[in-house]
C-alpha cells in the first residue's frame, strides 16, 4: 500500500526542478487513460498518459527488520537505498496500472542493464528477480510507454534518475546514518530537500518493536512535451511532491526515528 496519496493538482515545474534528459531514441506513443481519471484532462496527460512519476526507493534496512522480515539477494547484497519503482500518477490521487497487454515483459531485452539492476533494483521478498522487474513493467511499465515506449527504456531512465537522486549519499552527508543516532522527519526532508533542490516525500514504517523507522522517499517528476521545452521522450523535469510537507506516515516532523543498520544475516530477516 502506498505511504502517501496523492491529492493536489500541480503546475509544469522547471524552474523549480532540475531538467533530466535521458536522450532516448524512440518516439511518443499515446497511452490509455483509465476509467476513474475521467475529467481530470491535462496537456502532459494528454501526451503521456500520466500527470507525473513518482520514483520510490526505500532503505532494506527498515524492510528487513520488520515482522514480515525479507530474503537479502543472493547475486548482489543491498549495501544501500534500493529503488522500488517508478509509478505513473494521475493529480487526483488515483493511478493507471497494467496499461498494455500487448508489451510483455522481455527479460533479454534489458540484460545490458543486469548489474545495475541487481545493484540497485533487487527483489527483497523473491530471489526470482525477473519476476520483481517483470512485475514493476507489466504494472507500472507498461503505463508510462508515451514517455518510454521500450521496456529497456524505462528501465535505463528510472536508473538514470537514481544515479541523480541518491538519497544515501545525501544522508551520509548530512551526518545521518544506518545504525547511528535517532533522527527526525524533519532533518531528513531539510537534508534532502536542500541538496536536491526540489521537495521530495519522506516515510516510515515500524520494526518488530513498534519504533519508527525511516523507510521510504518519493521523488516526483513531470514529463515535459515537447511543446513545453522538451527534447523528445525520456525528458522529465523534477518537481516538489504532493504530500511533501506531510509529515503523518512519521508520527510527527521531530519524532525521533530510527536508521537501522543494514543486517544480511537471515536469522536476523526471516520470512
């Protein structure tokens, strides 16, 4: 379930944003819009299909050491914050998923980018990662295709965007730390949004105990057509997020929360 929902309608950002090309070789094709986003009309939907993305990546750490624990991957073991996906949204809150069936997912078409995704993009619940990749296409993939019409190209755009959003090197930065002193809600978004220039989503969870733990953040980036200044597909711009300023998946901004360490060891992550 998602840690945050979005509900306000935003604005084409650029200039609040920094621009991201990804220079894909491929052209714009026009997606279906699902039922429950009738009216909700909008020129970058319009071309894409969606609104915005949300990248989301989440610290294993706190995945791990929750009740329902995890399996550490086998090839690559986590060594810091891991993507989750990137998600098409829609400004009302709701979000197009499985848009293609015709686009199966083709494990040998991203096998050029196997190291990276298993460094950066592994399953922590199946040691059948194919089937977590094959998973994030069909669902989420497969609805941004006016953006990425190939599934190699979304794949190499949500590791470009990482590569340009990493949320370890940032918090190490700033002095916090896996397996370090409690932090808050509030330092972590003032650290992140101050080095990224935009305002991202920040989330916790809970560990076997009940203390609150960091365990997502949500970046957020807009399309931009052509006719805004784009340079063809695979060009987003970052913006600030919907929910940026909730602090409620947190407890509250200065509740202190938990970075845990990264624990490898089954005994310590069953499931």
């Amino acid at each position: 379930g998602s840690l945050f929902i979005a509900t306000a309608m935003r604005i084409l950002a650029p200039l609040v944003g920094i621009a991201i090309a990804c220079f894909l070789q491929c052209s714009s094709v026009p997606l279906k819009a699902v039922p429950n986003d009738s009216g909700l009309g909008s020129a970058v939907k319009a071309s894409f299909g969606f609104d915005y993305l949300h990248l989301v990546q989440e610290w294993p750490g706190s995945f791990c050491d929750t009740k329902m624990g995890c399996k550490w991957p086998a090839v690559q073991p986590a060594s810091g914050w891991l993507l989750h996906g990137l998600w098409p949204e829609f400004n009302n809150g709701s979000w197009p998923q499985y848009c293609d069936p015709s686009a199966p997912f083709n494990m040998s078409a991203i096998d050029d980018l196997l190291p990276e995704l298993q460094e950066y993009w592994p399953s922590l619940v199946s040691p059948d990662q194919a089937s977590f990749w094959n998973h994030e296409w069909t669902r989420h993939g497969t609805c941004a295709e006016g953006l990425t019409p190939r599934e190699q190209d979304y794949f190499r755009l949500v590791l470009n965007l990482r590569e340009q959003f990493d949320v370890k090197a940032i918090l190490d930065a700033a002095g916090i730390v896996a397996g370090g002193p409690a932090t808050t809600w509030t330092a972590v978004k003032g650290a992140l949004d101050a080095a990224l220039r935009f305002q991202v989503e920040v989330g916790c969870n809970t560990d076997v105990q009940g203390r609150l733990q960091l365990y997502e953040v949500r970046a957020c980036f807009r399309p931009v057509p052509a006719s805004a200044g784009g340079l063809g597909a695979g060009v987003v711009a970052a913006e600030d997020c919907p929910n940026a300023a909730s602090a409620v998946a947190c407890g509250t901004p200065l509740a202190p929360i938990l970075v845990p360490p990264l624990l490898h060891s089954p005994a310590a992550a069953p499931r």
